[in-house]
C-alpha cells in the first residue's frame, strides 16, 4: 500500500482530458490492482496498463496530474503506484509540485523510463 496521503486534487485541476484517455476503451481493473495483488500478476497487469497509456494522446496530462494530486492507487499516464512512489519519495514535501505542469518538470525522466522499451519488457 502506498506509503503517502490520500490524493490532494491541485486546485487547477481540469478534467477535459479525462474525455480522450485511451483508458477509456479499456476495462479499468487493468488499471487499478486488485487486493493483495503481488509479484509477476501484478508486474504483469501493470505493464498491459501502461502499454494503453503509452499510445495515449493525454498521457502526459494524465502523469502530470497524477503527480501533483500525489494519486495512490492505479497506472495513470504510464506511472504505476511504484513509479510514483519513487517519484514522491525524491520530492521535498515542502516545495511539492501543485501548479500544472510542476509535475512534468519535476518528474519528467520518470515519466519517460515508465513507458519505455526496457519497462514494458520490449527492449
């Protein structure tokens, strides 16, 4: 279970992009694991998740969100709940990404690695 607070939505939060997810053609429990999910299962529904969010055309939306709301559960923008945990835990709380965009900037390599060849077992 992630170690950070409940999601905190970024009072600049737009939804729009929600609309044009490619996620939304896909079942979202390929998305967000099921209790108690652990090893190959888990790595396995996450890679199919992100590789969905690798065509998306608001996959960067998406991540960037994710982010700056510090989302707990699920693969958005190709970040599964581990990428992101990575992500907080190098982030200084005090100074954490809220303004859209902050999120790209500061996560941007993470954000790349987890939809590359090597991460979805490609390369």
């Amino acid at each position: 279970m992630p170690q950070q607070p409940l999601a905190q939505v970024p009072k600049d939060a737009q939804w729009h992009w929600q609309e044009l997810g490619s996620c939304r053609e896909a079942d979202p429990l390929l998305f967000f694991h099921p209790q108690n999910e652990r090893g190959s299962s888990r790595a396995r529904r996450d890679r199919a998740a992100k590789i969905i969010c690798a065509g998306c055309d608001v996959r960067m939306e998406c991540a960037d969100y994710a982010v700056r709301a510090r989302e707990p559960y699920g693969v958005w923008g190709g970040l599964s709940e581990e990428d992101r945990e990575h992500i907080y835990a190098r982030l200084d709380s005090r100074h954490y990404p809220r303004e859209r965009g902050e999120g790209l900037r500061l996560a941007g390599e993470e954000i790349a690695d987890a939809i590359s060849p090597r991460a979805l077992g490609i390369a």
